[in-house]
C-alpha cells in the first residue's frame, strides 16, 4: 500500500493491484508460520508461560494493518497490538526475529527478557508495546491520537481489543475520550466468540459490538473478520475519516479463536462442531481459494509464498534459539532512567546491609 | 443488618439460563472427608464449597469460576453444584464486580470475588479502598466480602502474572489482609474470612496450589483459624524470623542449614495474617531471641518489613542485640526471563546469608 512501485498493475479487488494482494496473503501465511513455529518451541521446552496464538483470526490483524500508513521512521501511523494479532505487528514491521527472542525471553530481544509474549514497543514501527491489563492500551492510544491531531500530524492509531475487553471500565473511558476530542483513532474489537471461556452473550446484552458506537456517538461497522479484503476496506475507511478529521470508528470484526485461550486452555466448553465450522471458514484458506479462483494468482505462486514464511520462521527461531538469555543482574537496571535499584545485600561480595541503600 | 435470606433466588437470569442442578461433589473437594491429603489449592477449594454448603449467603463471582472452573480450577464443578446464581461468571469488569460484591453485602449476602489473577485487582482499587474499607466507619455497615486470588512469582509469568499485592492494601484502615502458608491454614483461614464482617484481602500464592511436598490430611470436623494470629513454625533460641506465604518454606531451608552448619537455633514466625499484625507474638518472640530478621517476597521498598520493624522498635527496642534486618525481592517490576526473575526473588541462599550475619552480629 505504502510502496508506490507496488500500486502499478490492474486494480483487482478493494482497488488493490496483484502485488497487494500477494502482500496480504503472505502475512497471513507469516504470522500462522511464525506462530506454529512457537509451539514446536514450547513443545521443546524453549518457551516459558503462556503461548497465545491468532489462529484462524490472522485476516484481522493483516487486513486492517494494511490499510494503515506504515513507515519505519516514527512518522507512521501506530497500532496497539495484541497477542491475537501477530500478522499487524509483522506488517508493521516487527519481524518473526524479535517475536521469537521477546518470547524466548533472549538478551537480543526487544525487551531483553524483561517483558514476555507481545509485548513489545518500537514507536519507530508504530507498535505500542501493551500490558497485560485490558482496556490500558485503548487509554493510551486515545492520548497519542490527541497528540497526533493537536500537533496536525496526519497520523491515525489504531487499538485492538477481544469481545471481552469491551467490558473494562479502561476501554470505555478511554474510547470515550477519543470520542469527545474526536481524535484520529480506530478501535477494532476482535469479536472472537469468546473471552477465555466466557461466551459473549455474558459480556453484553448487544448482538453486535457497533451497538456500543451509539453511546459514544461514533461511527461503526461490522465486517467479516474472516474475509481479509473486508476488514482491509472498512479499515481504510475509517483510516480515511480519522486521517480527515471525521473522528472515531469503532470496527466489529467477526472471527473464531479456533483455539484455547492459550496453550494450558484445552477448550472443553466449546462445542468439537463449532471448531470444525469455523475450521472450513479458516481466512487464509478462504483467502488462496478465492486468489485462485478469480485468477489474482497461481497456486505455485502462493505455494512459494508458504514455504518461504516456514522457511524464515524455522531460520530465525533456530538463530534465537541459540542465542543467550540475560544477565541475572540486569534485573536491577532501567528501573528508573539514571538510576539503578540496589542490588539485594546478601548478594555483594562482602555481605553488609548498609551496602543496599538505592 | 438482620435479614432473613434463605438461599439465594433460584430463578433463572436473563444472561445465563443454565439450570441449577445439584449433582455429587467435584472430586478435589470429597478429599478431605475420603482422609486422603489435600493441595493448597483443594484446601482452598474445600473451604469455599463447605462454606456454601453451610450458609446459603456465601456466593461466587469472578472470571471463568462457572463452567471452566476458574484460570486454576479452584472452583471446578461448582457451577454444577451451586448453579450459576450463586456462582457468578462476570464480564472482565473487576471494578464492576467488586462493586456489585458491595451492593450484595449490603443486602446480607456474603460474597467472595475471585481474582483470575491478584494483579488485576488494580481496577478495583477505587472501590475496595474508599468503599469497601469505609463503609463501616461511615455508618453504611459491615462489609463480609472476600476477595481472593493467585499472588506470587517464580512462574515466568512476566510483570502481570506474578504480582504480590498486600501492601497496596495494608496502608488502608479497614481491611484486612491474609496471606497463608499451608493447605491447613489456608482452609481455615479462608473460612474464617468468609465468617468475618470486615473485608479481606485473600493472597494465594500460586507456586502453593499443586506443590505436593505441602499435600497435608486435614481435620474431617469443621475448623477455623482465627484472623490476625501468626503460627510458630519452628522453635528456636537465637534469632527470630517472621516471614509470610512462599518465604515460609525457603525460611525453614534456611534455618535448617543454620542449625545444621553453624549450629544456630531460629526460630520462624508465620504471619498468616498480615493486617491486622500479631504484633504480640512477633514481641514475645524477638524478647526471647533479641535478633530479628523479616523475609518476604514483596519489594523491598514500602514492604511489610518496615512496618515491623517500627513496631519492634517501639515495642521492644531494649531487647534487641542486633539491627533488624530484612530479605526481600528488589525494586522492580517482577521480569519474565528465568534469569532475570529468579535474581529478582529472594533465594534460600540470600536467607542464609542473611541469618549468618545476624549469628555473628
Ligand atoms: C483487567 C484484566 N482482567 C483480567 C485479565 C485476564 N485475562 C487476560 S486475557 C482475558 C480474556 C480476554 O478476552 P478478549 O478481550 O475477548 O480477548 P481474546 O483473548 O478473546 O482475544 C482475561 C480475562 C486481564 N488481562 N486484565
């Protein structure tokens, strides 16, 4: 999108050009290589906590990212990502590398073991590296989207949240402000059937995220979460409209987490059939069948767009997988800028309280 | 506030119709009355199941308790048990649902709000501490609400799974904090809060749930353990070491090396409950040993030591022969990486050290 030599050729779908499109199914591909890849991982004993994956929900996060102004210079647009959504923070530029060592926990990742899974900042990218707490990261997006319009920065942000999310007290203050200062933010709720185990019928009495909108008098659209050239659209629309000064959109995006919350959740209170389901309706699947199908590409080539996802995602997970975890003792540094926190004083080499003193 | 509920209404809601049935006991709370030894997490799961079962006030409310049986199963098969009016599954709104814990207190229930995890309780924080904790003084009435969760480090769970979160709490008057050791006190403990009028703050340390060193068989007969009392874990005659939770095991390590090496004799004080403080058994104590040491988990900074040690210096300053002294986790986010988290948590060692140079002192 970003890259005008990628715009040449017919416009084939979404007013995107075959280059385009290959883009989008080859982050898909991405992501779910990178994320299978992270479960060998675990299964080898080299990651630690939880493992969360996007799959069957990758059209998301690529079909939106896409459509944003994606720069590696700090002058983008930004996202706050989530766990479930592995292909935006690729798209935007964070690479399988640092996915890989952040969960690795390695001294070469971006938090140098400090921070687990997604959690990972590069404002350079446009990623907002989020906490675990739900609702934070739609707070502080709507103060960075203030800025951008304040300071008549043409850059919009955009927040992802799961169905469950919506119901943090956070989300709505912070989507709320966005609201009232009409800043240039775009909310995606990532409406995935459930939250956990909870199902989202005991979130919220609304058959729809876009009843929300209403209470904020903001704009709205529901997509297919699975057809990634929807999500594209409606995303480029609201992108549009913030970038104009038309204020907030709120996107459902109507998707499946096909599996459990993360790797310990073995999903017993979801129906086989209803996996099964949403298995035939997989985006990336639906996605090649149709590429095929209206003639945007060969077989062979999205085949080769596979293999060279696997292929980098193996390279780079063996690299991580050999490279260190952090000193013990960096626990104590960047606590506080110029400072450090006292090393514990049964640890110096001449033990002495008076030597822990910050 | 005197009123007459039987059992909670039984008629089904509007969010969630699933009727209520009353099928056997989920297997992990049968243990105790089978004589078989129990978790830490079966104790605290026996607890909450023989409190409903004896008073139809105590209900359930929290994320994923119903059907998933909550993040660590505590309350697996309740749900099938209770039904879901007295086991509430909550959207992820823990201000909402602390608050609404309030409300039912009010109404003469007693609830008990599950935290998937204690590092979440922070959107709660406004209404626990001027709500919850004010209430008595500003005339509204008792507040019998427990909020329980899983606390503690040395599980790779990063800066938001592993936090401890007492003393966010322990500089608010009106609360009460309990932070067990062992499947006993834990049951005991636990029921205790749920029979007291003052709210509590439940601490559950998840390296504790499924350790099976701890397995322990309990009493069949129905017990408490009183609120606001510390347990000798071990005698001794040369220092006194009051510690809380996780730190209680790595301290009896620790003072078992100090007897075995060096032929000191320590003697271990756990807290169990840290608001309010037994500051009677910590004086007794440190009088008959005049050395202190205090371990916890926590951070080092605003951490419970110094509140002990203010006591202690008030209380019995002519007795001491030594400063007191503390091991703590060190100022800083609890990180992910194992290198990282294991130098961040105090270690048996550091308790060595540290009980060392308190002997030579
Ligand atoms: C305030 C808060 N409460 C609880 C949690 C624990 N938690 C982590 S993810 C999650 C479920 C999130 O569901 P949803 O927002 O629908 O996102 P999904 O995982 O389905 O993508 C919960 C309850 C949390 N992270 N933050």
């Amino acid at each position: 999108m970003n890259d005008p030599a990628r715009a040449d050729g017919p416009r084939l779908a979404a007013d995107l050009g075959k280059s385009d499109l290959l883009e989008l199914y080859e982050y898909m591909a991405l992501a779910r290589a990178a994320e299978d890849r992270l479960e060998i991982m675990l299964k080898q004993g080299h990651v630690k906590g939880g493992l969360y994956r996007s799959l069957g929900q990758e059209a998301v996060g690529v079909g939106s990212a896409f459509a944003l102004d994606r720069r590696v210079d700090g002058t983008g647009d930004m996202i706050a990502q989530t766990v479930r959504t592995t292909g935006a923070i690729f798209l935007m530029g964070g690479t399988p590398l640092q996915y890989f060592r952040q969960y690795l926990a390695r001294s070469t990742g971006p938090t140098r073991g400090r921070e687990a899974n997604v959690h990972w900042c590069d404002f350079r990218k446009g990623l907002l590296g989020p906490v675990s707490p739900l609702g934070t990261m739609t707070q502080v997006m709507a103060g960075i989207t203030l800025v951008f319009k304040q300071t008549g920065q043409p850059r919009v942000g955009l927040a992802y949240a799961g169905d469950g999310q919506t119901s943090t007290g956070a989300w709505h203050e912070g989507l709320n402000f966005a609201a009232v200062r009409r800043c240039p933010f775009v909310a995606i709720v990532q409406s995935n059937k459930y939250a956990f185990s909870t199902p989202i019928r005991l979130q919220t009495r609304l058959a729809s995220f876009t009843g929300k909108a209403a209470g904020y008098g903001i704009e709205s659209r529901s997509v297919d979460g699975n057809d990634v050239l929807e999500v594209f659209e409606a995303t480029r629309d609201a992108v549009a409209r913030a970038r104009d000064g038309g204020g907030v959109t709120l996107i459902e995006a109507r998707t499946y987490r096909r599996l459990g919350h993360a790797q310990h959740d073995a999903q017993e209170y979801v129906p086989r059939e209803e996996i099964e389901e949403w298995e035939r309706k997989d985006p990336i699947g639906r996605f090649r069948e149709r590429m095929v199908r209206e003639g945007w590409a060969l077989e062979s080539e999205l085949d080769a767009l596979d293999v060279a996802a696997r292929e980098r995602c193996e390279k780079d997970a063996e690299r991580a997988i050999q490279e260190p975890a952090p000193d013990a003792e960096e626990a104590v540094q960047r606590v506080y800028e110029g400072l450090i926190t006292s090393v514990p004083w049964t640890r110096l080499p001449e033990p002495t309280p008076r030597g822990a003193a910050i | 506030m005197s009123f007459n509920f039987s059992a909670p209404a039984t008629e089904d809601t509007e969010a969630d119709s699933a009727p209520v049935v009353t099928i056997d006991k989920p297997e992990h709370v049968t243990k105790t009355e089978r004589g078989e030894p129990v978790t830490f997490l079966e104790a605290i799961a026996e607890a909450l199941f023989e409190e409903m079962v004896r008073d139809g006030h105590v209900f359930l409310l929290g994320e994923d308790i119903g059907v998933y049986g909550g993040a660590f199963k505590v309350t697996k098969g309740f749900i099938d048990h209770f039904g879901s009016e007295r086991i509430i599954d909550t959207p992820i709104s823990e201000a909402g649902f602390t608050g609404a814990a309030a409300g039912a207190a009010h109404m003469g229930l007693r609830p008990v709000v599950e935290m998937q995890f204690m590092d979440f309780i922070s959107p709660a924080y406004d209404v626990i501490t001027n709500y919850i904790a004010t209430s008595l003084y500003r005339g509204s009435g008792p507040m019998p609400v427990v909020i329980r969760g899983p606390v503690g480090g040395g599980n790779r769970g990063g800066p938001f799974h592993s936090q401890n979160v007492e003393m966010a709490f322990f500089h608010t008057p009106g609360l009460k904090i309990v932070y067990p050791s062992t499947p006993y006190d834990a049951k005991g403990l636990l029921k205790a809060a749920i029979r007291d009028d003052d709210p509590v703050i439940f601490e559950e340390h998840k390296g504790l749930y499924r350790a099976p060193q701890l397995r322990e068989v309990l009493p069949t007969e129905d017990y408490v353990v009183p609120l606001g009392k510390a347990r000798q874990v071990r005698e001794g005659s040369d220092i006194t070491l009051v510690t809380y939770g996780m730190m209680v095991h790595r301290s009896v390590e620790a003072a078992s090396t100090l007897q075995g090496e060096d032929g000191v004799s320590v003697e271990i004080l756990d807290l169990r409950t840290l608001l309010p403080l037994d500051d009677e058994a910590i004086m007794d104590s440190v009088r008959r040993t005049g050395r202190l040491l205090v371990v916890h988990e926590d951070t080092r900074t605003g951490g419970i030591a110094g509140e002990i040690a203010m006591r202690v210096n008030e209380q019995a300053f002519e007795f001491l022969d030594a400063p007191i002294l503390r091991v703590a986790a060190i100022d800083a986010p609890v990180p992910y990486a194992g290198t990282l988290e294991d130098y961040f948590l105090p270690q048996t060692h550091d308790v060595v050290t540290a009980l060392r140079y308190l002997a030579r002192y």
